[in-house]
C-alpha cells in the first residue's frame, strides 16, 4: 500500500512537469480579460458589436506570456547577468 502523503507528492510532481512542458512547448497563452481577441468587445444598446480599444492586459496581441514561462526567462536573466564569463565566450580550448 503506497501512503497518501507519498502518492499526493508524486501527483504534484507530476502537475508540475505537464505545466513546464506546456511552458516550454507554448510559452504564450490566451490572454485571459479579452479572450485571445485583441479587443474589449462592446456592443451598443441595440446589441451591435462597436468597435473597441487594444486590451490593456495584452497591448492588441490577444495573447500573454505563461506564468511559468515569465518565471524561467527571469531566472535566465539573472542567471547571465551573474555569470558575464561563462556567456561571452566558449570554455573550450581557455586554460583555467
């Protein structure tokens, strides 16, 4: 009988690793205030569809970067701009 604590650990394991997948494979999702359509749609009190701004979330684009995504390009940037030596250059062939 496997324990809960062990089995519920393993399942969030599992969550995470589907999630930085995705992030790898999709970086940008839907943006989630206008639907992926660009626009704030609006309709009049008739019901036509008017015309709308660029959504301010995603600037017209229709799509956002993921959370996990933002995360890891932070983490690289700090990453390279903490170590300028191992970036600028190939190790190889450089005595030590």
């Amino acid at each position: 009988m496997i324990p809960p604590a062990l089995l519920a650990i393993a399942l969030l394991a599992f969550i995470t690793g589907c999630y930085c997948l995705m992030c790898a494979i999709s970086p940008f999702g839907t943006c989630r205030k206008c639907r992926g359509m660009g626009g704030l749609v609006k309709t009049t009190i008739f019901g036509r569809i008017k015309a709308s701004k660029n959504c301010p979330r995603c600037k017209g684009h229709g799509k956002r970067i993921r959370v996990g995504r933002w995360i890891y390009n932070r983490a690289a940037r700090i990453y390279r701009d903490s170590h300028p030596e191992s970036t600028a250059k190939s190790r190889i062939g450089t005595p030590r």
